[in-house]
C-alpha cells in the first residue's frame, strides 16, 4: 500500500507524504466517529451486519466497499471486510506491560476482516502483522493532508509514527490503480 500512496502523490502532483495511511489513533478516532462505543453505532454486536462484512454474514471473502451502511462521518467499512493498514508499528499500551518481542517492526492492524467475529471488529480492536504481507483480508483508507487549510507548518502529530522512506511490501488485492 505505500507503493500505491507514493504513486498516487505522484499522479496526482503533489509532495510525498500528502496521501498517507493513518495513525492508529487517527484510525480510531475517524472510526469511532464521536462515539465511546464498542461500535460507532453503539455497543450491540447483533447489529454489526448492517455495518459490516464479518464471519456472521460473510465467510466467504472481501466485499465491494459501500455495501453497508456508513458511520457519522461518511466513512464505509471501517468495522469489518478487510483489517485496515495503519502507519504506526504495533506497540503496547503504557498500562499492557507485554513484550512485543520479536514483532515490534509488526505493522497496527484495525477495523477486523469479513472471517472474524464481531468482537474482533470493534472500534479498540487492535491487530498486527509483518508489513510485508498481503492477502485478501488486507486493505486500507488513506489520508491526505490539506497544507492550503492547515498551512505547511502545520504537521500532526502522529504519536512518533511516520511516512516509510521506501517500502518493501507488496500492493494490496483489490486496489484499483
């Protein structure tokens, strides 16, 4: 996926960086969509399948993205269909003290996949993988910077995450372009 962001700042002509994968916390917070719930539709798993593509209402594979309905801010799919690429590398939370060992270059991993069950899609759900991987149950949304709003100065703050130099993992399975 960094391979299609580079390439789309590129078409598109504008700096690197522009279009970007999320923060985790940016992840969640466009997810949560205001909401302190499981879900940004509230707490009740049984209504996950109006929102999402999961094992309960889907173990086949990937769907077509805005086949169910959206959050309050627009945004398809962000429970459920695909495990979504975040920017930061997987660490703890300051009061989790396990050891990350040997996965800590292991990229953040949101949103669950259309074969997990509801409780793995949740908004704080979290999941990792090694960068270089790839299959039918990976996707992402992508962000892009307005510098004409915020001004050049202005940079979020990533919470230490940051734009890959170059990647080494492959595009992902169903990405037009």
């Amino acid at each position: 996926c960094q391979r299609f962001l580079v390439k789309l700042c590129e078409l598109e002509g504008v700096s690197q960086g522009t279009y970007r994968l999320p923060a985790e916390a940016e992840w969640e917070y466009a997810c949560r969509a205001g909401t302190q719930t499981a879900f940004f539709f509230g707490n009740q798993p049984a209504r996950l399948g109006d929102y999402a593509d999961y094992a309960d209402n889907n173990y086949q594979g990937t769907n077509d993205v805005r086949q169910r309905r959206p959050n309050a801010l627009g945004l398809y799919d962000t429970h459920g269909n695909v495990w979504e690429w975040c920017l930061n590398t997987y660490q703890t939370y300051s009061v989790d003290d396990a050891d990350v060992g040997d996965k800590a270059s292991w990229r953040c991993l949101r949103g669950g996949n259309w074969y997990v069950g509801a409780a793995e899609c949740r908004s704080a759900n979290r999941c990792r993988l090694p960068a270089t991987s790839h299959g039918n149950m990976l996707g992402f949304h992508i962000l892009r910077t307005l510098p004409e709003v915020f001004g050049e100065a202005a940079v979020p703050d990533l919470g230490g995450a940051r734009v890959p130099e170059e990647s080494t993992g492959d595009s992902l399975p169903g990405v037009d372009g």
